[in-house]
C-alpha cells in the first residue's frame, strides 16, 4: 500500500527550525510538527507530520482520523481524498454522498482483491524457482506488505459500515475478502513448509488445490467487488442527472 503525503500549508522558516526539531524531535532530518483537531493531538502512523524543504506536509493516513477517505488508484498512480466533514460547507444530497463513499471504500477492496490475487499467482511463481528456500524471506516481505494492505481496506470498510444505511453487499464483500485472504494465507504457509525443504507427493497435491482455491476465490471476490462498484457509479449517474434536470428548471 502506497503512503501519500499531502502538502497543506506553504511556510517560510527563516528562523526557528532548530527550535521545532528540539521540541517535537526529528524524522530523517526534517522537524517533527505536531498536529491537533479540536485539542487532541492525532496519532501517528508510520510517517509524522514534518517540515520539508520549507513545506508542511501532513500523511494522509493521519487525516483519516479526521473522517477523510483516501482511495489510491494504482493505474494511474492517482489519489482520491473525499472530506465528509465539509458537507456542512458544501451541502449535497445524503444519499449522493453515501454513495461516493461507498465508492471509494469498494475501489479500496478492490486493490486489496487485485493485490490478493496477483499475490496468489506469484505464489506459483516462487513454487517453480530453482533453489526457492533462498527466497523465503522475501516471500514473507511480501506477504507483510500484502497483510497491511488488506487490513488498511478492512477497517476503513468496518467504518463506513456503521454509518451506511444499507449494508448487506458490503458486509457480504468484507466476508468474501476476509475468506480469500485467510486462503491466500494458507496456500503461503504451506509454500513456505514446501521451500523449506518439507515436500511430499501428497503434499504437492495439496498445495495446488489450496493455491487453486486461492487464485478462484480472489478472482470471483474481485469481480463481485467490480460489479457492485459499476452499479455504485449508475446510481450516482442517476443523481446527477436529476440534480441537473432540477437545476435546468
């Protein structure tokens, strides 16, 4: 999962960066700037809030404590941000809005699909290398990356699942991701007894028939997410084009 960094405020600091470094301490060099909503100070993920090169940047990640929702779309190396807490500044139609972030938190899942899948594939791949225990660790890396993507896109669906009024598609979705991860997971660790030497005939039989249903479950949790995604953006069209009518009259 990608991490996103925002530029919000542009400082000059001829002076009193020594000073900010001292008081919050420092991340590669760069002061430490401490950020607060309402009193409280928000935590901090992997990266702090900091002064780079005269800027304030703030990651994304610490506004989603804010209530933001970030969607990264990895073919266009894009970044969604959706600000539910400037509805009052921006009045829109509640259902229009509910729909937008259901949008964003399925295109969300569907990364972490799309990352499911192309990790169960490359599960084969690692299968068929020469001397493959040499790869042991990266394969865990990789597997560490993918866990941390999957549960980034389960909690932020856990909390737009509180609000939604209608939920079923996406408690089924969260269910059915839930079920491909655990497969994937499974199908890694048998690999893993594989490349470390613990290979049977029986065993190859069911490491292919784990990795099978790796591979099909990820495929289908994909597609149903990409269906209803597709749907989403219908019923979205079709608020727009009644809130044009209705403007238009």
């Amino acid at each position: 999962m990608k991490r996103f960094i925002l530029s919000l405020l542009v400082l000059s600091l001829p002076v009193g960066v020594a000073g900010a470094a001292t008081l919050n301490g420092d991340f590669e060099g760069n002061p430490i700037v401490q950020v607060t909503s309402a009193g409280q100070s928000l935590k901090v993920d992997e990266l702090p809030a900091m002064i780079y090169k005269d800027h304030t940047v703030i990651p994304l990640s610490m506004l989603r404590q804010l209530g933001v929702l970030v969607t990264w779309n990895p073919t266009t190396y894009s970044v969604n941000v959706t600000m539910p807490q400037l509805a009052s500044a921006n009045p829109i139609n509640p259902a229009k809005q509910e729909l937008e972030n259901l949008i964003n938190v399925y295109q969300w899942l569907k990364d972490t699909d799309t990352a499911l899948l192309t990790f169960s594939q490359q599960l084969q791949q690692y299968a068929n290398l020469t001397n493959s225990n040499e790869f042991v660790n990266q394969l865990n890396m990789d597997f560490e990356e993918l866990m941390k993507q999957y549960n980034e896109s389960i909690q932020m669906a856990l909390k737009l699942l509180e609000t939604v009024s209608h939920s079923d598609d996406l408690k089924s979705i969260i269910k059915s991701e839930s079920d491909a991860y655990n497969n994937v997971q499974q199908t890694k660790s048998l690999l893993v007894f594989k490349l470390t030497g613990n290979s049977v005939p029986e065993f190859e039989k069911q490491f292919g028939i784990s990795l099978l249903n790796a591979t099909r479950s990820a495929q289908k949790n994909l597609n149903n997410t990409n269906a209803i995604i597709h749907e989403l953006q219908r019923k979205n069209n079709e608020l727009l084009q009644v809130k044009s009518s209705n403007t238009s009259t």
